[in-house]
C-alpha cells in the first residue's frame, strides 16, 4: 500500500548540508503495524513525514496506493491526504475548543450534513473510550486521554494509513500500555494500517508485525518481529533487543559481581534466546548428559512477540573447552541463537560488544 523507494533528505544550513535520511527503501502492506526504532537523530521523524509530505524528500519516490505524491497537484494531494491520519507526541489538541470540537473540526471541510458530522464524532468518541468527556477541554485531560482525542481526531476522515510520531513517548508504561493496545484494536478492527515510529523496541515489541531499525539516517535492518529478535543481524537491533528483554540490566548486575561469573578455563559466560516451545530446560539437562557440560542459568526471561514465546538466558557454561565448543554446535542445531560473551575484556562496554551470535 505504501513503497518508500531510494527516499534521501538532505538540510541545507548555511555551510553545512545534514543528511538526515539516506536511500530509505520501504514497504508497507496493507494491515501491518510497521515499527520504525531509532536512537534521537536517526531520523525516524523526517522519514515519517516523508510519508504524508510534511517533509519533501530531497530524492526518491513515494508510491501511496499506486500514486506517486511527488508528482501530484497540490488539490490532488490534500485528497491523498485525507487517506493519512497522523498522531504526535505532543498530541497537538487546540487547547481552546472541547473534545468533541477538535474531533469535529477535522471534518469541517467535508460533505457530511450536520446529523452525520454529530453522529461521527460521538461514534468516534466512543471507539477511543471517551464518549463521557466531549465537553471536557483539553486542559483538564490526563496526557493518555490526550492522545485518545488525537486518535479519534486522526481517524475521522477514515483514513487508510495512521502515522504515529513517539505517540506514547510522553506517557507512563501503563498508560503507554494502554494506547498501544487501543492502537491495535484500531487495526483489528477498522483494519487500518500503522507506521509507528519510536526510540523504544519495548514500544514496538508489543503491536508491530513488521521493524525497520534505523541509524545515521539508514535503515540498516528491517525484518518480521519475530525474525527480528530471534535473528538480529546489526549490533544495534541486538543493542534495543537487550534492553526490550530487560537483558541488558542482567549483565550489567553479572558484571558487578564478578563471583556470580568467575572467570577460568574452565567455563564462559552466553547469551542464549529461543523463540517457541522449544523449552530451555531439556536442553540444560541434554548439555549435561551429552556433553557432560554444566548450565548455571544466572537469567532468564520469557517474553511473547505475537503470541510466539521468545527466551533469553544468560548462562555460564562450565567443562572441557571441547565438550563446550560441542554443546554450543549442539544449540544451535536446536536453533538456539548463541552469544558468547567474552569476560576477560574489564569494560563493561566491550563485554556488552559481544562476539559470536547466530
Ligand atoms: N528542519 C531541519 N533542519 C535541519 N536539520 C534537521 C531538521 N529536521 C531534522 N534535522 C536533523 O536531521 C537529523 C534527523 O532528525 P530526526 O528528527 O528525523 O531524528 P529522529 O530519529 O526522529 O530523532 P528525535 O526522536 O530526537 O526527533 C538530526 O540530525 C536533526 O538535527
């Protein structure tokens, strides 16, 4: 539905020329819920606005349906426009007017009759929970009811396409939860497609089917959710992995106390993750009578990535270096993504630069 082909956006300012985005090359089919996950500065904002020509790209095409926008007239692409609905951080209510008039306002230049522009604003109200604050101004909402307003705004015109800019960025984790979980009912339900953009993989991890990770202006990776976590290919995808699964802070508290993971000869400290059933215990005690290697799990997590269990354990394996080498062959024939984590190195960020993988 939407293909962003070779999408480059250069700043010119003054002397200096800032590339915010670079040969960007997308596709997003009807129904997903596509996540764009980036650090500050990595351009994710720029690239979202590309999407409705906020932000004109300085080279490449954007295809909306089969049209290209660039080559539209300006009545053709407000048209084009209305098929896409946008939600920001911030929210963007006008503080002086109710809910039901920011909601309504959106369908001003429309040909609904007065009844059917009522009849839609409160339908609207009601599809974001909040039918019992129509005459409420946005002063007196909580940020979360905020951005229900905006939803209900940014759907008004029925739009194909909804784009959210950092949309729980200023929310706490429950109510992040909770627009998240609006946002998919939305695409459930009305069948709207999503392009959620954010710093967070938490963010995407609980909605998205489909990530793009972006850096320095690129998309260095893009994949299905699931292939995503179970397969990282980009030091930084694994990076935003760890800190999704919480994994980050469990090697960080290993590497305070060293006793935890002593280093020798004898053992090495991994990662291993695992998507479904393929359950990590039989495969401990297999290690053992096998290989005669010893698995001290210092970490585990379980999370669910559409339904589908993703692992990850951080373990120490102890016995003959060879036996170990066999076992770690052994996992990963059990498609057990291992990492081994060197621990001989004394920074803490050359220990988190792990080596091996796959
Ligand atoms: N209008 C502009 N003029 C000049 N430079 C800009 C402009 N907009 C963005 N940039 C620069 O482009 C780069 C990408 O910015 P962008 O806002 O797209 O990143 P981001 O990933 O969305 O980060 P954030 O979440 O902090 O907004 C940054 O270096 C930024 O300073």
């Amino acid at each position: 539905m939407l293909e962003l082909k070779n999408i480059d956006v250069v700043f010119r300012q003054k002397k200096e020329e800032i590339r915010a985005v670079s040969d960007v090359s997308l596709t997003i089919n009807k129904g997903d819920v596509f996540g764009i996950v980036g650090y500050s500065g990595a351009g994710k904002s720029t690239l979202v606005r590309v999407i409705n020509l906020l932000q004109r790209p300085t080279g490449g095409e954007v295809i909306f349906q089969g049209k290209n926008l660039l080559s539209l007239t300006p009545r053709q692409l407000r048209e084009e426009r209305k098929k896409i609905g946008m939600i920001f951080q911030h929210f963007h209510l006008m503080m002086a007017r109710t809910v039901y008039e920011n909601v309504d306002f959106s369908l001003k230049y429309t040909s609904l009759s007065k009844k059917q522009r009522d009849e839609k604003v409160l339908a609207l109200l009601e599809l974001v929970g909040l039918s019992d604050k129509k005459e409420t101004y946005p002063s007196q909402l909580s940020g979360g009811q905020k951005q229900r307003v905006a939803i209900a705004r940014a759907l008004a015109n029925d739009p194909e396409i909804l784009l959210c800019d950092e949309a729980t960025s200023a929310l706490d984790p429950k109510t992040t939860q909770q627009i998240l979980a609006l946002l998919k009912s939305l695409n459930q339900k009305l069948g709207v497609t999503i392009v959620l953009i954010t710093h967070e993989m938490q963010v995407v991890k609980e909605i998205c089917n489909r990530v793009a990770v972006m850096e320095n202006g690129q998309v260095i990776e893009q994949n299905s959710l699931i292939h995503i976590f179970s397969r990282p290919q980009q030091a930084l995808t694994k990076d935003f992995i760890r800190t999704a699964t919480h994994t980050d802070k469990a090697l960080e508290t290993i590497l305070q106390h060293p006793s935890l993971a002593k280093p020798d000869q004898q053992s090495e400290l991994v990662e291993l993750s695992y998507l479904g059933e393929s359950a990590s215990e039989p495969l401990i005690a297999q290690l053992y009578s096998k290989f005669q290697v010893e698995t001290n799990i210092l970490y585990g997590n379980i999370e669910f990535l559409q339904q589908v269990p993703f692992g990850t354990l951080i373990v120490v394996l102890k016995g003959q270096r060879t036996q170990r080498q066999k076992a770690v062959a052994y996992l990963k024939e059990q498609q057990v993504t291992v990492t081994m984590l060197r621990r001989d190195t004394a920074s803490e960020p050359a220990l988190l630069k792990s080596i091996g993988g796959g």
